[in-house]
C-alpha cells in the first residue's frame, strides 16, 4: 500500500496546540469533574502526542496500526470529555464543596474541551483520514461541506473547518452548513450534542444560582 503524505508542519503544530489546550483546561478543572486524580487525564493526553508524531513519520498515517492507535487515543479523549459532563451533573445533584463560580467555569471548560476534542475526531476520520484526502483517494466522505456541494471539487476541507463543524454542532445542536452522511458521524453528532446539551442545562443552572435573589418568583 502506498504511504500517504503526513499532514502539513502547519498541521501538525495545529494539533499539537489543541491537545495542550484540552490538557490545560483538563489540569483547571475541580477534582469533581474529573476521575481520578486531577493530573491523570492530562499525562494520558500529553503522552500520546510523541508517540502519535513518531508513528506517523516512522510509518505514515495509513498504516493500520497507525490509524488503530491514533483512533483509540482520539476516542479517549472524546471519552474524557463525555465524563466529564456526566460528573459535572453528579457534581449539581449531589452537591460540591466547590464554589459556583469554580463549577461555572468548568461548565464552559468542557464545552471548550467537547469542540476541541471532536473537531479532532472528525477531522480524522472522514473520508479515511487526512492523508486520503489530500492525496484525492477518497472514496466514500463522511461530511459534505458547502464548498463540496458547490461542485469545488479541488477543495480540500482543513482542520479549521472540522473544528467549525463541531462548534457549529454544539451551538444548534444539530447540523448547520456541514452536513454528515455516514452513520458513524450521524452516531458522533449525536454523542457531541447530548453531551453539550448536558454541560449547557447544568451551566446555566449554576449561573441562574449565581444571579443575586436568584429568578423572579424562586
């Protein structure tokens, strides 16, 4: 099988940042929110850079075992996200020791982790990845974008545009421009809006509490 091309120095410096963002974010969040000790996930996450970056330029990124690991530590982090809006609504139910303020800004910490994280999972996987798509070997796309149903048909989406996508999906709650066509995106639209609906209701119910007198008539 012939090797694709790795993504663009751009890229990959793209990715590299958006991982120590989510890592960031994940080492801010209250212990509530998160399994295990705080820096735990964070480790994982910052692990899997070297080792995504080296069996990429050792192997190329179509190689089976290539594609096997960086798709699990994808859905790892897309895993890490889904808890922690699960944990942040244990955290409303039950009650935290951590202040509402603290609690809000994991809230909108995790919307920022849920984009980020699936931007990169969408960005990966469409149409077998970006190495197919740059080299024109897609053969069955996961996401026709505007430009593509235009009949662009040298339009090549980048890493911006997936990221778009997955805020775009989160904000409607449903497809915008960007439309999925395979059942798994159809299956990951689906996980990413459910989980950000879940951060949004708990969100916003942290900030009604925060609002002095709370709302008219409580």
């Amino acid at each position: 099988m012939a090797r694709l091309r790795p993504a663009s120095t751009a890229t990959t410096v793209a990715l590299i940042g958006i991982v120590l963002v989510i890592v960031a974010i994940q080492m801010s969040l209250p212990a509530s929110v998160t399994i295990g000790p705080t820096w735990l996930i964070p480790v994982i996450e910052l692990g899997g850079i070297p080792i995504a970056i080296a069996l990429t330029m050792w192997l190329g990124s179509d190689e089976p075992v290539v594609r096997a690991i960086m798709t699990a530590y994808l859905v790892f982090l897309v895993l890490a996200c889904v808890t922690n809006a699960v944990l942040l609504l244990v955290s409303l139910l039950r009650g935290s020791e951590d202040t509402g303020e603290y609690l809000l800004f994991a809230g909108f910490g995790v919307l920022a982790i849920n984009v980020l994280s699936f931007g990169l999972v969408y960005w990966w996987i469409d149409g077998g990845g970006p190495g197919r798509r740059s080299d024109g070997t897609v053969t069955l796309p996961d996401f026709l974008f505007p430009q593509q149903g235009q009949g662009q048909t040298e339009w090549r989406p980048g890493l911006i545009d997936y990221l778009f996508t997955a805020y775009t999906n989160i904000i409607a709650f449903s497809p915008t421009d960007t439309m999925p066509l395979t059942h798994r995106v159809k299956v990951l639209f689906t996980v990413q809006s459910a989980t950000a609906l879940l951060t949004v209701v708990v969100t916003l119910s942290r900030a009604v509490n925060l609002i002095p007198g709370g709302l008219p008539g409580t």
